[in-house]
C-alpha cells in the first residue's frame, strides 16, 4: 500500500494553499476559488493550526446568518488541526478521515506543510491498488505468471 508521501508526488501540486488564521472567510472563499479547491490549511506564525473548508463556510457561516466579510477564519475553521506524516499509509489515513469525520488531511514533515490529501485522493489509490491486485489475481489464475 502507498504512503502518504507518494499521493503527494502523483498530484504534483507545487505549492499547498494555506490561509491566516486572521484573514476573513472572504479571502480563504477567493483563494480556494483562484484555485479551485475545497479546503485550505489554516496558519498561524507559520504553523498549521487548523483546516477550514467550503462546508464549513456553509454550515457555520451562511446557514448561521453570519458575514463571510465580518467574520475571521478562525471563527469557522476546525481546530484542533489532524495532520498525518508524510510516511503514514493510505489506509491509516482512510481509518483517521472515517473514524474522526474529515475529508482533509495536511501532511507534516519536520514541523513544515508538505501537503494535503483529500478523501478523494485516498479514495482513488484505494481503487488504483484493488484494480491492479484483480488484474494481477486473473493473470494468476489464466496461467500467466
């Protein structure tokens, strides 16, 4: 099974997206507009303090009557942050995101983001490893290894 390390390298995202703990939810709804994601890693004096996503600005700030220019980042994100190494597997990760609700997780390497990984990338290295383990699995079986 893959690690975390390697999700990281396939997306060959250069740069993780973050946002300041202090900027409005305005500025982080733009930024992961500009580039076209659903969450970002909330900072604080360079560290990662917390997550906040597009459900999150519509569970606790539209349906709470709240301003999206009003309202800091900190007030909305998820706090405490659940990160995870860069050479944790996905199915340790697959267990964290099921069992504490997530669909982010930032990855930390020596106290530094290196990246991010969704449900969704998790979810696709699952089916990549069950597709490949049933092709190698009927090679088998038709007598071709």
């Amino acid at each position: 099974m893959k690690t975390v390390a390697q999700i990281i390298q396939t997306k060959q995202i250069q740069q993780v997206h973050t946002i300041d703990a202090d900027d409005t939810v305005l500025a982080a709804l733009q930024r992961m507009a500009e580039h076209n994601i659903g969450a970002l890693p909330v900072t604080e004096n360079g560290k990662v303090v917390g997550v906040i996503s597009e459900r999150d600005y519509a569970r606790k700030c539209v349906l709470q009557g709240r301003s999206s220019i009003g309202t800091k980042v900190r007030e909305l994100m998820n706090s405490p942050v659940i990160t995870v190494s860069p050479g944790q597997s996905v199915a340790d990760c697959l267990s964290l995101i099921t069992h504490r609700h997530l669909r982010h997780l930032p990855v930390i390497d020596n106290d530094q983001l290196v990246g991010l990984v969704s449900i969704g990338d998790l979810v696709k290295e699952t089916i990549a490893e069950q597709e490949e383990l049933i092709r190698q699995l009927e090679q088998y079986i038709r007598g071709e290894v």
